[in-house]
C-alpha cells in the first residue's frame, strides 16, 4: 500500500489536471493561478527552512573527516578530506554538491560464512549523477520558453544534447537519463528487501511525480504535439506578470505543468530539502580545526565552579592524614 498509495496519487493529480486543461472555464485555475501559489509555497518554505536551520545553535563541534587532520608542520595535511579552512570547506562541499563525493564511497557490509565482505554500489553513485546533472541541463534547456531572445548558451546546451539524433524531433541524451535514474532508484526500492522495509510513501512519490513530469513531457515532445509557440507564450506571461492562456495549449500540457507545480509545492516540506540542507550540515561545512582553535558550546551559561586549588584546600587535613600528596600551599 505505501507504493500504490503515492502511485494512484500521482495518477490522479495526471487525471484532473487533464480534465481542468480541457475544461475551458479552468484552464486559467491550472495554467496561471495554481503555477502562482505553487511557486510562492515552494519560495516561502525554501527560505524559511533554510532560515531555521542557520539559526540552529551546533553545540558540537562534528565535522566528518576521513583525511589527516593539520597538527604538526611535519605531518602532511588532507585539506580536501579534512579542511582546516575555509578554502578546504568550500573545496569539500563542491565535490559533494558537483560529484557526490560520499555517495560515490557508499559500501555495504555482508557476511558470508566467516568472511566478512564490503560491497561499494556505484551503479547507486552513476543513476544519482545521471539524474540530476540531467534535471539540471533540462531546467536550463527549458529557460527557452522564459526568455526572449533565448540567451545563446542554451541554443549551444541543446545543440550539445542533442547531438546523437534518434528520430524527429531530436531525443536528448539528458531526456532519457532524467527517466533512467528516477526509474533506477524506484526499482532499487522495491526490490532490495532491507531499502523496502525502511521505505515510506513519502519516499516513493516523488520518484512517481519526477517519472510523471518527465513521462508528459516525452509524450509532448515526441508523441502528442503541442502547441510551442502557445507554449512559450503561456511561460512569458507568467514571468512577466501577464499571464495570458491561448486556446490552442494541448490538456497533456496542463498535466505536465501540474505535475510540475505539485513537486514545487511539495519540495519544501519533503526529503528533497536536501538540496538546501547539504549546505547547512555541520557534518560538512565546518573546519576540522579542533587542535587549532577552542571551539565553545553556545548553548553554556554561567555555572558556580568548585576549582581543584578550592577544593584541596577544603580538605587538606583529611588528604594529609590519609598520606595522599599534595600541591604545596599557594604562599601568603
């Protein structure tokens, strides 16, 4: 039930969007107003998540590291592994934010009679890269319909996309890899037994929603032709604040479009927020200079100290009976 729950939403969501996209009195509810309050909740929760997640105290100082930490002058320093400055922080993030620095060293541990064996899944490490590297050329091949002129660098990011041509119009490669990877990891889910266990409908329906976003926009492009230019006039409305809806935008563009708001106003209240939060990790983002600098909990406030000098004071005459030494008296 917790996959076929979020696949029949996903479903549903496709079904009334498709119905309000051929209704002429709701095409403006699912092509202007609904794009609008999607966009300002996706903003709105964006901000105040990663708002409160700043103000978090870190009591702790945590970084994980897995280099040399710097010490002595003779003791060769991993900057990139273990940072001990901010350079080295900002290094450590791009590689993790670009490259998915950890989830490229993710291992698995199994026992196999009396060996102990570790397993890496790179094929984990490549469905993640292809995704979304892939959602990112997507994002900004889509800008052509925002912009006018279309700014060169995307004419020349299509061109490369599309470079190896199946059919017309052209297949790009990042359209193919943006359904492989959500399509991958769906199939990681449901077929690894101790992934499926720990798994929640939360986990399963925005892989259902990205594969619905993606899925409509194939159909569009290859299958049920749309109306392009009704298309890009539909998105400059909505950027410029004139939105206008013409006539001749196909119901399985509403879909589309739906689907893709719904993800936008779902983002900011689901796991997705990883996309903010990576940034915000102490785990990630602090220098690893605890020999360096004394770092001080925020969270401490003033307590009455008993010190050891006090203390020995206080019972000089039982620790002397008792034999045990002692510091000499502090003088007069």
């Amino acid at each position: 039930m917790k996959t076929l729950v979020p696949l029949l939403v996903v479903l549903a969501l496709a079904a009334v969007a498709f119905l309000g996209g051929g209704a002429g009195g709701l095409r403006a509810l699912f092509g202007i107003v609904i794009p609008y309050v999607a966009f300002a909740l996706f903003a709105a929760g964006f901000v105040h998540r990663v708002f409160r997640w700043a103000k978090s105290p870190v009591p702790y100082h945590i970084p994980t590291t897995c280099g040399q930490q710097k010490s002595l002058p003779w003791v060769k320093a991993n900057n990139l592994e273990s940072p001990y400055d901010n350079l080295g922080v900002a290094g450590r993030l791009a590689m993790e934010v670009l490259f998915f620095r950890s989830l490229f060293r993710n291992s698995s541990l199994e026992i196999q009679g009396k060996r102990l064996l570790y397993r890496d899944h790179k094929i984990l490490w490549v469905a993640a890269m292809a995704f979304h590297w892939s959602l990112l050329v997507v994002i900004l091949r889509h800008s052509r319909f925002f912009t006018e002129p279309v700014p060169y660098f995307v004419t020349l990011l299509q061109s490369l996309d599309g470079f190896f041509q199946v059919g017309e119009p052209v297949l790009y490669l990042t359209t193919a890899a943006f359904l492989l990877g959500p399509a991958y990891l769906l199939f990681r889910r449901l077929t690894i037994p101790q992934i499926r266990y720990i798994s929640l409908p939360s986990d399963y329906f925005p892989l259902f929603l990205i594969l619905g976003i993606g899925l409509s926009g194939g159909l569009m492009r290859h299958f049920f032709r749309t109306d392009v230019e009704a298309v890009k006039e539909l998105a400059l409305g909505l950027v410029t604040l004139r939105p206008v809806v013409p006539d001749t935008v196909s119901p399985l563009f509403f879909v589309h479009l739906f689907l893709v708001s719904s993800l936008f106003a779902y983002f900011p209240f689901s796991k997705l927020m990883h996309l903010g939060g990576i940034l915000l990790s102490p785990t990630r983002n602090l220098a690893n200079d605890s020999r360096r600098r004394r770092h001080v909990n925020p969270w401490n406030y003033p307590v009455p100290v008993h010190t050891f000098d006090e203390w020995q004071e206080e019972y000089r005459d039982k620790l002397e009976a008792a034999g045990i030494p002692l510091d000499p008296e502090p003088a007069q």
